[in-house]
C-alpha cells in the first residue's frame, strides 16, 4: 500500500511538471482504490480457519515448556500469517516462533514460555493476522480456544536427590551384593568381607560356620515424617525473585521423597491462621501431590 501510494505520487508530480496533476492524481487513487477493494475481497473469511493448541497438563515453576499451535484452513491458502498467543499474565515467553508463511491447508508454530508462579491458568484466545494475495490489507481475527495447566513447584531438586541416592555395589565373592546402609535395626546375617566394621561380627555364628560372619544393620522403617507447611502471609514476602513458600514447598517435596524412598510415612500439615491442608501419614506418590498445592491465605 505505501509502495503504491508512493508511486502514484511521484506520478503526480511528473504530471503536474506538465499541467496533468489532478488526472494522474485522480487516476491513481481510483488504481489505489480499486486493487484495495479487490485484495479485501480476496482474504479468506473467518470462518475458514481453526487452531488447535498442543500444551502440557502440568509443568514445574521457572521451567520452560513448549507450546504449540496447529493453524488450519479449510480453503487451502498461501500467504504470510502471524500469531500471538494470549498467555496468562504470570509467564513470560521465552522463545517463539509465531509467524511465517502458510502453504496449503495447515502450519504449524510453537514457542517457550515458563510460569513465574505456581497455580492453575489458562490460555484464552489466539489472535491471527494474515495478508490477502496483494498484500495490501491485513486482517486480524480472533480464534476462541481454551486450554489449561497446572503449574507445580519445582520438582529439580527432589530428582536430583532421588537421582543421587543410588545404593552402591560392592563385590561379595562371586556374587554382587548391595552396600548396606548404617542402622540399628537388625537385617541378617552374611559372611564377612573386606569393610566391614569389625565391630559388627558376630563370634557365635562365626564359630558354628568355621569362618567370620557379620551383621548386617539397616536403617528404622516405618517412621512418621510429619511436615508442618506455614502458609501465612509472612511465606508471601519475594526473596531472590521467589516467594518464602514456594522455596519451603521444594524443601519439603524433598524431604518428603528421601522419607517415601526409605519406607517411612509421611504426613502433612499446612496452616496459616487455620489448618488449610491435613494429610494423614501414608506411603506413595499421593503425599507428593498433596505436597504441591498448598496456596496462601
């Protein structure tokens, strides 16, 4: 359009030069006029278009994610599109890529985002916006679509806990046999081998067996873990861009992922000026669940 309307000033300069000005204006503008009727025409219809967004259910706050979106057509179309997603007001777009050009009935976009707070939000709207085949007009439209995602604490440190907990294998014999762990509840009885605490033999099953034999300790099972969660309005205060609840809800997630891995229960009490959340002691992925929702007063 402003290509166009250049050109048909300079035409109207030329014309002026020899006494043709208001001609070559009116022509040009009638030119103008026309092919902007006809390019109007020519865009394709709202109706025409669908978009389906592709997002995780849940994902971990301060995490990218990907999103991505499906354009479609039911008139095969050709030509330059962009989109803008309408993101929750929490995230932040990371990286994107929304626009390009469209060749037949379907294009698809996508990009990163991540949530700077825990909650449960939606994505409403995309806004569309694409050429007609002169390029003159553009057209925005908007698509309604709903989606939602729970953003959950994140949950880095509690795997990297669980990831370096490994029980280490040590060579008994011809056999591999796992490293104990200390404890003081009594497990067996093996045989003795290079490491262990000599502290731990035991002399009578050494002489009935004519050979060294130890005692193998682990660690009590079946302990109560109770967590006490404070969601007052003190956890609210932003320390280092992250709120006092969220950094003490990833503390207790991993807590409570060591105390699950180790076969001891665990159990959940968050309060403000009133007990919000009560989880009683249990074993099993729920208590982590449970872990991620506790919002402030």
């Amino acid at each position: 359009m402003i290509v166009l309307a250049a050109i048909g000033a300079i035409l109207t300069l030329i014309g002026a030069v020899f006494g043709q000005g208001l001609p070559v204006f009116l022509s040009c503008n009638a030119l103008l006029l026309v092919l902007s009727v006809v390019d109007v025409l020519l865009l394709p219809k709202r109706q025409v278009w669908s978009v389906t967004r592709h997002i995780p259910d849940q994902a971990d706050v301060r995490q990218g994610f990907e999103v991505s979106i499906e354009l479609s057509t039911s008139e095969p179309q050709s030509g330059y599109v962009e989109l803008r997603d309408d993101v929750p007001a929490p995230f932040s777009a990371v990286l994107n890529r929304l626009s390009g050009r469209m060749e037949g009935s379907k294009a698809s976009f996508f990009y990163t985002t991540m949530a700077l707070e825990r909650g449960r939000y939606e994505f409403k709207s995309i806004y569309l916006r694409y050429w007609g085949g002169l390029q003159l007009w553009k057209k925005q439209v908007k698509l309604e679509l709903s989606d939602w995602v729970d953003i959950y604490p994140d949950l880095s440190q509690v795997r990297g806990v669980l990831g370096a907990v490994q029980n280490t294998l040590i060579l008994d014999g011809h056999r591999i046999a796992r490293k104990q762990t200390s404890g003081s509840e009594f497990h067996y009885i093996r045989d003795y081998v290079q490491g262990d605490d000599v502290r731990h033999l035991n002399w009578k099953a050494s002489a009935r067996a004519a050979k060294l034999m130890t005692n193998l300790f682990q660690p009590e099972k079946g302990k109560i873990v109770t967590i006490l969660l404070d969601c007052g309005r003190q956890m609210g205060i932003e320390l280092d861009g992250q709120i006092k609840l969220d950094r003490t809800l990833e503390a207790a997630l991993t807590l409570a992922a060591v105390a699950l891995k180790q076969g001891d229960q665990v159990a959940l009490l968050a309060f403000s000026s009133r007990m919000k959340v009560y989880v009683p002691p249990g074993r099993g992925c729920r208590i982590c669940m449970s872990l991620r929702g506790p919002s402030m007063t």
